[in-house]
C-alpha cells in the first residue's frame, strides 16, 4: 500500500470539498461525531450491565 504523505492528504479534501461542499463535509463529520460517542456510551453501558450481571447470585 503507498504511503500517503501531507500532500496527498491535502489533495483529497480538496477533492472532497469540491464534490460535496464545506456544508455537507461538516454535516458528515458531526454525524460521524455523534455516532462514535453513541458507540462509546453503548459500551459503557453494556460493560456496566455485564459487570452487573455477574455480581448477581445465580438461582
């Protein structure tokens, strides 16, 4: 796989830019945003119910 440097990266956010527009760009990246922290937040919770479930005698 090429190495991709500064220059390369910097072209394709041109690109990307031009094709989808600094509005739309922002809008991806705060969804991409919130959708990481709901991930996260999802694990927490399932660890906490798992840790939880354990600590539960079992009948």
């Amino acid at each position: 796989m090429p190495h991709l440097g500064p220059t390369e990266l910097l072209i394709i956010l041109v690109i990307v830019l031009l094709l989808f527009g600094v509005g739309r760009v922002s809008k991806i990246g705060g969804e991409l945003g919130s959708a990481v922290a709901n991930f996260r937040k999802g694990m927490e919770e399932g660890a906490k119910k798992d840790k939880t479930d354990s600590e539960e005698p079992k009948a």
